[in-house]
C-alpha cells in the first residue's frame, strides 16, 4: 500500500484529529524552561504567564490576541533547545520582535503568489534578512509562518516541517510524478538532503504537495499535516503510526531501488530507463515475463522485471550492466500506447549511445501503466 493509499483510508481519522497538548514544562523542556524563564525582559515574561501545557489551538489563540505572545508560545511549543532558551529569549524582546512579525503577516496576506509568499518569507527569515529571528531556523520559520497564517485563505499555504515529515514527503512524491532520491537520501534510519539540495528546494514543494493531497482526500490540510506527524513509535502501539508508515515506505522504496541514483533527474517522466515501481498494480510478473508481447525486450537489451514485496521493479539492462544515465547519452524519439487485453503499455522508443558506441541505437522500452497512471507520471 502507498503512503497516499494510507491516507486515504483514514480520512476520516484526519477529518476529526486534534494533537495531543504538549506538557512543555516537564521532562526534556523542562531545563530550556528553566532557562528561558531566568533571563529578564518581555519573552521570559510571556514564558512564565503560559499555561502548564500547550496545544496548536492554544497558539492559534495567542497570536489572535497578541503576535508577540504567539511568537513565545510557537518558541517553547516547539521545544526550544537548552542551548539556545537563553540566547532566544535575551535576543528577541517586544521591541525588536513585534516590526518582523507584522511584515510577515503583511507578505503572507498580500504578496500575489503562492510561491512569493512562502518563498519570500522563508528569504527573510534567513540570517541577514529583515525578518531573521536570533537562534531559530527553518523548524522554527515553518511553524512561525504555520501559525502566522493559519486564519488566512490560501490555496497553498505554509506548513510546519522538521525531520518527522521529511519521510512523508519522500513517500508522496512519486504519486505526484516527482523523484524523491532528487532531494532526499535514507540515511541510517532517517531521511535527509541529498547533496546540494536545501531546505529552500524542498519546502514550498512539500507545502504545495500536502495542499494538494488534502484537497484531493477533502481534508483539511492543516488536520492533515498533523496527523501525518504521528507520534513516537511507543505511543498509541495498537493502531498505525503515520510516521512508521511512512519510514516504512521510504525503506521499500530504497530496498526496492526507485531511481536510487538520481542523476540530475527530478521529474519522474524523465527517468528515461531508469528503475521504475508501479504502486497497487495488479500485473502478473511470470506472466510479463512469458508474454508472447515482449515487455521491454530486446535481443540486446532487455529489461530485468522482478517483484520485491508488492511492486514490480523494472531495470533497464544494457549487455547485464544496469543502464545508467550518467554513462549513456540517450533520447527519446517517440511515444506511443498500446493495448494488449487488459493491458495499457507505454512504448517508449530512445536513441541510446554509449562511450563505446560510433552511432546510437534504437531502443523501444514498454511499461506497463495498467494500474491507471499516467505514462510519464511513475
């Protein structure tokens, strides 16, 4: 089952999902607590007048009433680091707070596009710009921009990511055509950057990419965003975790080799004989294989199909070496589909040159698109 598969089969756990309050001043906070309330000035005050525990709704409520206070609140909701409380709360004080905060509500209500909004709040916020906060970065922008703008009507608007939900958007992104390995590497357990990728080339793309998976569902997206943030693995054991789910997909797709190199390639439609997984199709594997139609065959080149839990996993081979992009110059000449019983197939046909070749060679390439994907979508 896909991520977006999952998702959809809880919608109404999405539709009524409330987060749990954050009992911020017990336990690992309790020490930045501490520290936050031993300066003096206006944000160790607002520290010491907020409640015992702290929810989304209760943040909502303080920047309605006062952005400075919801500004304090967004800082220890989110679990402020002991190394920063001291520094974060001598540095950011009414004064100097309360002109950013009221620029950014500013750009978020008026600036004419979607992505001028979020981008060019994110710009701001970074050190150097008009806006930068001492002590907090990117986590802390999006739930700042989050809660900034969460009464405005947006069709893309900004959502709160950090580390929980970079697998989330790892595993939609190839329902929406997009090469996750483009921006992300699994690594040890986790999902981080791919190398010379940022936060900057991934978050206006994960807002867009919720947005629209939540209008897709006819959910709201921010009851999406927070439910796909799940809770650590000991908690709620009984019932499916969206955060394991994802890591869960994230580790089959990595296993399983979806385009594990990208090689420049962001857009799936341009994996041209790269690995491809098609997700909840129904193809027989022996039957592809022992097809009278050959499925990706070529004398010289054939296609490798193997199936690794529940996917059909498609390697374009060239003499038993895995084609590769980096080492081939290819390009497509032309496309066209092709029925075959209840079969939908995309024939590709490519112009494939190696180092080793005077000329190129004509390749057709078949995948089967039965399940109902677009043919350049996966």
């Amino acid at each position: 089952m896909s991520f977006l598969n999952f998702i959809q089969t809880h919608i109404d756990d999405i539709n009524n999902y409330v987060q749990p309050s954050i009992h911020w001043r017990e336990g690992m906070f309790a020490n930045p607590v501490r520290r936050a309330e031993s300066t003096n000035g206006d944000f160790a005050e607002v520290v010491k007048s907020l409640p015992a525990e702290l929810s989304r709704e209760d943040v909502v409520g303080f920047f309605r009433g006062d952005l400075y206070k919801g500004f304090v609140a967004t800082i220890m909701w989110g679990g402020i680091s002991r190394f920063q409380a001291e520094g974060i709360a001598r540095r950011n004080d009414r004064e100097t707070t309360m002109p950013k905060l009221e620029r950014l509500v500013a750009l978020l209500r008026n600036s004419e596009t979607d992505i001028e909004r979020i981008g060019g709040a994110i710009a701001t916020l970074r050190r150097g710009g008009e806006n930068y906060f001492y002590g907090i970065g990117p986590s802390y922008f999006t739930k700042l921009l989050y809660f900034l703008a969460y009464d405005m009507d947006l069709h893309t608007r900004p959502l709160i990511y950090e580390g929980n939900m970079k697998p989330a958007h790892f595993a939609l992104m190839p329902e929406a055509g997009r090469n996750p390995f483009f921006y992300y590497a699994p690594v040890g357990g986790k999902v981080e950057y791919a190398e010379f990728t940022s936060f900057e080339d991934v978050y206006y793309g994960y807002c867009e990419l919720m947005c629209d998976t939540a209008m897709e569902i006819g959910a709201d997206v921010k009851n999406l965003e927070a439910w796909v943030f799940g809770w650590p693995v000991n908690i709620n054991v009984g019932q499916p975790n969206p955060r394991v789910v994802a890591k869960t997909e994230v580790d089959r797709m990595a296993a399983a080799g979806i385009i594990k190199h990208c090689f420049g390639i962001e857009d799936l439609g341009d994996a041209i004989g790269a690995s491809r997984i098609f997700y909840d199709n129904k193809i027989d594997v022996a039957e592809s294989l022992n097809s009278e139609l050959p499925i990706g065959y070529d004398e010289e080149h054939p296609i490798v199909i193997a199936e690794t839990d529940g996917y059909v996993h498609l390697e374009y081979v060239i003499t038993d070496i895995m084609f590769r992009l980096k080492d081939l110059e290819s390009k497509m000449i032309s496309q066209h589909f092709n029925m075959v019983g209840d079969k939908k197939l995309d024939q590709l046909c490519f112009e494939v040159k190696s180092a080793q070749d005077k000329k190129p060679r004509e390749v057709n390439v078949y995948f089967d698109i039965t399940a109902g994907f677009d043919a350049m979508a996966i």
